[in-house]
C-alpha cells in the first residue's frame, strides 16, 4: 500500500506509459527531464487533490480511505515537499525544457483548469464526465512530451508571451482579456495535435478513464446492499472494458502500423486484467483493488520489449 498512500502509483504508471508510447510510436530520444518533469507534475497534483479532499470533506476520519487518512495525517510534511517539487519543475521548466515542451505543459495546466471546473459540477455517485476529462488529461500530460518535438505548433508559449507584453500599460485588461483568449486557443490547438497526431493517446486516455471509473463503480458496490446495484457495477464495467478490448483489436488489425500495435496489445492485457480484477473483486479488500488497479497498467510493459523488435512483429503478422 506504501506507493499508493504516497501517491507514487501515479508518477510511476505515468513515466512507464511515457516509454510505452515513445517506443510504440517510433520515437527514438526523450530528454530525461521530460520524464522527472512528469512524475513531479503528476504527484504534486495528486496530493494536492487528496489534501483537499480531506480539508474539504469534514467527515469522521475513520469513514475516510487509508490513502485520505494518509494525508490528513501527514499533509503538513507533505504540502512543503510539493511546494518543492512544484519550484524545481517551474525552473527546469523555464530554464531546462525547449519552448515546445514547456508549451505541452502550460497547456497541461489549462487542462487540470478544465477538470477542477468539471469536478465542481459533475457530484455524481460516480463522476463519468470527471472521469473523462481526469483520463484524458492524464493521457495529454503523458503524450504531449513525446509528439510536441517533432511537430510544429500553431500557437507556442512564447507567442503567448509577445502578445501579453505587445500592448501598453493603459491597455493591461485588454491584454489580459486577449492573454486568456490566447492561452485557451493555445491550450486546444495544442490538444488537438497530441490527439490528432495517433489513435494511441486516445486508447490509452479510454484505458486510464475505466481504470478511474472502475475503482469508483467498486466503492459505489460496496456501499451498497443491494444485490442488484452491485450486480449492474459488475456488468457495467465489465461491458466497458469489452469495448475497450474490442477496440484495440480494431485498431490493430486495420489502422495502426506494425510498430503501433504492441500498445494495443498492452492495452488489451490490462483491460483483461482489470476483467478479472472486476469479476473477482470480492475476494480484496477495496484498498488491495485499487493497488491492483494500477498494477494492472504496468504488468504488460513486458510485451513492448516482446514485440517492439521488428522480426517478431514480421513473424507474428505473416500469419
């Protein structure tokens, strides 16, 4: 439990699909301060987040989940490290990183803007459209690194930057006003080309939201006492995870390259991992499913070295 309750399970599954991505879509170098830059981005917003889900949530401490009592036990230790970490990526950011990459991360930062908005109006038992938005904001903070090299992007941070400073003290709230307008239209042309660039970024966000999804549909099921509301969590994830297998097989066998598939198939092995977490979920405590939860997104990393060399990709696809 000790990498969940520090919240190390995120950062590690982050940088693990980083390589996983790069490999898959035949990348050959990323600078490895893109990768630390990541797993700091990535803790420091998932403590944050469960700091104040415990500041906000004024409810008996012993209703809270092992990884939430962590926090509130600890956050006085925590929030000066993440006040740390947040430094050091702010000047790697601006001192170490191309403009590209810092570009990748500002808008990153107008995507976990858009979440927090979607957190505020989305109080479902279980949040779909959070979850959506969380996934694919994750899925963008993983690939963005990897596609933004090698592409030219319609708006950069420094463009942001020139328009801000072009216009005059007297006209500081119009240039604020075009700032925020600018910073929104960079943020979505910068989506829209990590997206855009391979159907991989957008099969592994659908991974990252059923494995959000389901750690919800299992809190949701054991709350419960009703046979049929856990019996309808059951089938709905499970019905979730069929389309997301089916899909990768599409994907594989019509519109990715030989290179591209091997995700597909890691995708396919951790959406069956997930199945079976799913169907045998009773036999865990809730806490011990969310460590295998994750450990479902990383025990297929093997198979990108299997099939990542060419002469058994050529071997498996002669068939």
């Amino acid at each position: 439990m000790l990498p969940n309750l520090l919240s190390l399970d995120a950062p590690l599954v982050a940088v693990v699909w980083m390589w996983i991505l790069a490999k898959s879509m035949r990348v050959v170098y990323v600078d490895n301060h893109a990768y630390w830059l990541l797993a700091g981005a990535v803790w420091s917003i998932y403590v944050l987040d469960r700091i104040l889900d415990v500041r906000r949530d004024q409810g008996p401490v012993e209703e809270m989940s092992a990884r939430h009592r962590f926090h509130w036990k600890y956050w006085k230790i925590l929030l000066p490290i993440v006040i740390g970490v947040v430094i050091y990526c702010g000047y790697s950011a601006f001192n170490i990183a191309s403009a590209a990459l810092l570009t990748a991360g500002v808008s990153g930062v107008g995507m976990v803007f858009i979440y927090i908005l979607a957190r505020n109006f989305d109080k479902g038992e279980v949040a779909y459209a959070k979850n959506f938005i969380a996934a694919m904001t994750f899925s963008f903070g993983v690939a963005a690194p990897i596609v933004v090299e090698s592409v030219q992007l319609e708006k950069g941070i420094y463009d942001l930057w020139f328009h801000f400073t072009s216009h005059s003290d007297a006209d500081f709230f119009l240039a604020l006003r075009h700032g925020i307008a600018n910073f929104f239209l960079m943020t979505v042309s910068t989506l829209g080309i990590v997206f855009a660039s391979s159907a991989l970024p957008f099969l592994f966000g659908l991974l990252c939201f059923l494995n959000i999804t389901a750690i919800d549909l299992w809190e949701k099921s054991r709350r419960s006492s009703l046979d049929e509301e856990k019996e309808a969590c059951e089938t709905l994830l499970a019905t979730g995870l069929l389309i997301l297998a089916a899909y990768a097989v599409y994907l594989a066998a019509y519109k990715l390259s030989e290179y591209e598939r091997p995700l597909c198939y890691v995708v396919m092995v951790a959406t069956a991992l997930l199945y079976l977490i799913n169907k045998y979920r009773s036999n865990f405590y809730l806490d011990a499913q969310r460590v295998l939860a994750d450990l479902a997104m990383i025990l297929p990393l093997p198979l990108i070295w299997i099939f990542s060399e060419s002469d058994t990709l050529s071997f498996l696809w002669s068939f």
